[in-house]
C-alpha cells in the first residue's frame, strides 16, 4: 500500500467514530424518503420544464408529445437502475465522477464528473434565466402595470436580476442540507398544487367547449408516427433534459438515512411521478392550445421560450398569477436544489484531489461544502451573463446544449456499471437484469442521442439559428464545453498527478477512504 493511502487510513478511524458526519464531513441521517424524493422532484423541475420545453419539443416532434416522454422516460428508467445498483455498492456524493474512475480508471471518470457539473452549470444559469423571465410576469400581473414584463428584456435588468436570485439559491445551500429541506417542502408543495389546478381548470374547460385545441388521440402515444430519426432524436433530447435531475437523489446518500437503499428507491419515486405529471399535463396543453403557430398555439415561436405565459389567463383565468407564481417557485426551488449536485461533486473530486485540496472542505458548521458552493455559483453566473450577452436566444440553445451534456454522463455511469459489477453479471437472473441488460440498454440509447445531436447540432438551423464562425451555438457549447473539460483535466493532472496515477481513488476503494 502506498505511503497516501496508509495514511488516510487513520483519519478513517477518526471519522468513523463520529458517526454523525461522513467521512467527507456532510451530516449523516439528515433526510428521509420524503424528503429526498421532494429533492428529487423539485430538481427536476416539472412547472419549469412544461413551460421551457412543450413548445420547443412540439416545434420538433408536433402532437407526439406523450410519445417522446414515454420513450425518454424508458433509458431515464434504465439508467436509474444503474445508479441504484452502483448507490447500493459504493453510496457516494460523486455519484458519476466516483463510479466511472471505479470502472474505467481516473481519466475517463475525471471526463463524467467534467459532464455532470457542465449540465448543472447549464441548467442552473438557465433556471435563473426563466425565473427572471416569470419574476416581472408576476409583479406586471400582481401590480396591473403590464409593462413591468417587459423588464426582462433589458439585458442589464435580467442580468442583475438573475445573479441576485443565483446568489440567494447560493447562500440557502450553504446554510446545510436541513434547510434545503425545509425550503423545498414549501415550494415543491406550492407549484405542484398549482400545477394540478392548471391541468383540471384545461380539461374542464376543454369539457366545455371553451378551447381551441385537438381532440385527444391515441396516436399521440406512437413514436412511430414522428417523421425522421433526427426530429425523433433532438424531442428525445429534450424529452431525456425534461427528466433530468433525479440522480440528484444518489448525491445525497452520504446524508440521507439509510442512503445505500433510500436513495435509489427515491430516485425511481421521482421519475415515476414525474413520468405522470408530464403525460396528464402535455395531453391538457394539447387539448387545450393546439399546436397552431399564431395566438397560444404551441407552435407560435412568440410563446417557445415560455408557453405558459401565453396559457395563464385562457386557461386559469383571475387566478393566472398563480401559474406565473408557480413556475417562478420551480424555477427558485430547482435553482437551490440544483446546487446540491455539482457542489457535492466537486466536493468529491477535491476529497479525492481530482481538484485542489479547497473543493474537499466542508464548513464545520454547517456541514455543508461551501466554497464548492459558491463556486458552482460564480461559474453559472458567468456562465449566463456571457450566453445572454452572445445570443438573445440563449434559453433554447442552453436547453438542446443541456441535452447532450446530460446523455454523455447518464449513459457514460450506465456503462460504468455494467463494468464494475463485471465478475458477477451473470451470477443471477437479478444482476443479468439490472446490472447488465438495464443499464447496456440505458447507456448505449443515451450515446446514440448525443451523437445524432452533435450532428445535427453542427447546423445553425438546429435550435435557435445562432452560430459561431458557421457553427451551430448548440454544438458549440456542448462540445466546446467537453473539450474545455479535457484540457483543463490535464492542466490539473500536471499539477496534481496523485489522482490519476490511481493513488486516490480505485476500483478497490469504499466510499470511506480518505487521501491525506
């Protein structure tokens, strides 16, 4: 054994005798089944993602929405399968970057934890971004002062206004998970409330006769039915972004109480009932709007961005500030839950100095990795003021730019698995199951997305139309990003080469193991 990992092995005995934090010093047992799968919903975000993404999904796939969630759901199902059964073995709060260095050694796993914080830093700037969006909405409905929606538009305004809300979600998670907790109860409570109010108050006005939408067919349900594979690829982008979260669940194992068990278990919780919200809530908007592209149809680029901006009065009528409310507290509870996931895996990769020693602290007080934290925070802030600055359309770019970021560390954990539990695949019908079948299907379904994305997305004609000198903005980011990744990766192994000379962390190594 060589001399780093002996000496971790005392301040192992240390911390396991305070069985009150883990060994990266989080508070243990702080969150039960509810709660995780509260966190896990509220990550994910539905109000949010019905309003950002049934306009863009219809413009790709048109009424075939119950059919592109169906199918995004099955490798989302897959992959959680994966997640559970790497949780199970090995619980630990860098999820993707822990399991995947398992497995395929610290190069490749460096490379999934690089994904997984890239689509948080995406989607926490693009969480902000609508919640700015639906904050004027709200005070223009609240004051009668319609032109206070239009606030939004002024790029200083939305840029101050996004960064105050960014750093309000910062200062809630540095206070510790118990309050994260508290917080989401409240909110996620709230917008699902309201979002099944929206849904009765369309199909009884459906019922009525009071709607200029589609009659319900079953031919929505038919994947078959989309025309190409690249308008069925870039929906099931969108549809696997509009799922994406839950795993946020698995990175507070080290917290949760029983977290080998409760967090996968809750993992499957929140994508199921997620799976439900979407399909009754896509049928009433369909119902309801139609996919026209003048007034509220969903087609009408005018309403994309934010189809419930357009849907609030017709369907709720005086009680439309309440969906405006609604998707403002998705937005909000999704922005400071998100925040759990990427600092927790930065908190891992400098805990297994993947990173400078700074990113492995944890606040004494708290229990919660502040500096992490913040610097999730600082870098998604950035990350906005600059997309805003290059394209007015940075809401729809972000989104398909998320879609590939997200498919590349899923189905890269979902492979993951299928080679660490490699000696005992095949040792019962259980573990061919769903250590072998399950996640080879997830993973390898998520692959061929991203690459059909990347392709498609080299045209500036898929999602907004903006370029770079001729390319695509989506490709730009999404593969821009992972390049930047590896060349900072290898700006880091020259300075601290312990990590990936395998001295940290190891396919042999438990979630206990501390490197000095």
């Amino acid at each position: 054994m060589n001399r780093s990992v002996s000496g971790a092995t005392s301040t192992v005995r240390t911390l396991q005798d305070t069985p009150s934090l883990s060994p990266k010093g989080l508070a243990r047992g702080q969150l039960g089944l509810l709660a995780i799968v509260v966190i896990g919903i509220s990550t994910i975000a539905p109000a949010y993602v019905l309003t950002s993404t049934l306009g863009l999904t219809v413009a790709e796939i048109g009424v075939y929405l119950p059919a592109i969630f169906i199918v995004g759901f099955i490798p989302m199902f897959l992959v959680a399968l994966a997640y559970k059964e790497l949780n199970a073995d090995s619980p630990d709060s860098g999820t993707t970057f822990t399991w995947v260095t398992k497995a395929f050694g610290p190069f490749i796993g460096w490379m999934g934890g690089w994904g997984l914080l890239a689509a948080n830093i995406i989607v926490l700037s693009n969480l902000a971004g609508v919640a700015v969006d639906f904050f004027y909405l709200f005070l223009a409905q609240l004051t009668g002062n319609d032109s206070l929606a239009d606030l939004t538009t002024n790029k200083a305004i939305n840029i101050v206004t996004c960064l105050t809300f960014m750093a309000l979600a910062v200062w809630v998670s540095c206070r510790g998970i118990r309050t994260t907790k508290s917080v989401q109860y409240v909110l996620v409570g709230f917008q699902l409330l309201v979002l099944a109010w929206y849904t009765i108050q369309a199909f009884s006005r459906i019922a009525a006769g009071n709607a200029s939408g589609l009659a319900f067919s079953w031919e929505w349900f038919n994947p078959f039915g989309i025309e190409s594979f690249s308008a069925f690829a870039a929906g099931l982008s969108l549809s696997i972004f509009a799922f994406w979260g839950w795993d946020v669940c698995l990175t507070v194992s080290e917290e949760a109480k029983n977290g080998r068990r409760t967090s996968g278990l809750a993992a499957t919780i929140a994508a199921a009932v997620i799976l439900a919200i979407y399909l009754i809530g896509s049928i009433a908007t369909i119902m309801f709007a139609g996919t026209g592209d003048t007034g509220i149809g969903l087609n009408n680029p005018d309403n994309s961005e934010n189809i419930f901006t357009s849907l609030a009065t017709p369907v709720m009528g005086p009680f439309a500030i309440l969906l405006s409310l609604a998707v403002l507290s998705s937005c909000g509870a999704s922005l400071q839950s998100t925040f759990v996931s990427p600092a927790r895996t930065l908190l891992a990769m400098g805990y297994y100095k993947a990173l400078p020693a700074r990113f492995g602290s944890v606040n004494p007080n708290t229990n919660s990795p502040v500096y992490a934290t913040i610097f999730a925070g600082v870098l998604s802030g950035g990350f906005y003021v600059l997309m805003r600055i290059i394209s007015e359309n940075v809401l729809n770019d972000t989104i398909q730019a998320l879609g590939l970021m997200i498919c590349f560390y899923y189905g890269l954990t979902a492979l993951a698995c299928v080679w660490y539990f490699r000696a005992s695949l095949f040792s019962s019908v259980r573990n061919i199951l769903f250590r072998f079948v399950a996640p080879l299907l997830g993973g390898l379904g998520l692959i061929v997305v991203f690459l059909q994305t990347a392709i498609d997305s080299w045209d500036p004609a898929f999602g907004s139309g903006s370029e770079l000198f001729g390319v695509g903005l989506v490709f730009v980011i999404g593969i821009g990003i992972l390049v930047a990744g590896a060349v900072i990766m290898l700006i880091i192994r020259a300075r601290n080469p312990e990590f990936f000379k395998g001295q940290t962390l190891t396919e042999e190594s438990s979630a206990l193991v501390i490197p000095e």
